[in-house]
C-alpha cells in the first residue's frame, strides 16, 4: 500500500504527514509513505484543495488535516 500526502509543504501539509504516519505505527502496517509537493502532479490527481491523502493514487482527503483516529478509518475502508 502507498499513502501519498499532497501538498506544498505547508504546516497543514506536515500535521496530515504526521497523523498519518501515527496511524500507520499503531496500525503496524507495512507501507510506503510519500510526500507529493509537485503541484502539477497534485492537480493531475484532480486536488485543488490542499492537504490532500491518497491511497495508491486513488484520492481519499481533500483541504483538511485528519487526525490518526480519521487516517485509520481511510485505511480500514480500503
């Protein structure tokens, strides 16, 4: 599994980076997480709204920091 985190690298950008790389330690998994900060890739993926969660390149979360409560219920529904 791949967790993309979109964006510039906002405060935002780096809250939504770390919730989700909490849910993904209590949750033990074994993933790849990556920061997408090329805009023109971000709007490729169809996000005009930053920051953004993506799991294996399908788009979850658009415009919000999740807490790792919220990242966990993502993942679980994948």
């Amino acid at each position: 599994m791949k967790l993309q985190i979109l964006g510039g690298g906002c405060t935002k950008c780096k809250l939504l980076e770390e919730s989700t790389r909490k849910a993904v330690e209590e949750l033990s998994l074994d993933c790849e997480i990556v920061k997408v900060t090329d805009m023109d890739e971000i709007l490729d993926m169809g996000v005009m709204m930053t920051p953004a969660l993506a799991i294996d390149g399908d788009v979850k979360s658009t415009g919000k920091v999740l807490t790792p409560e919220q990242v966990k219920e993502i993942i679980a529904a994948v």
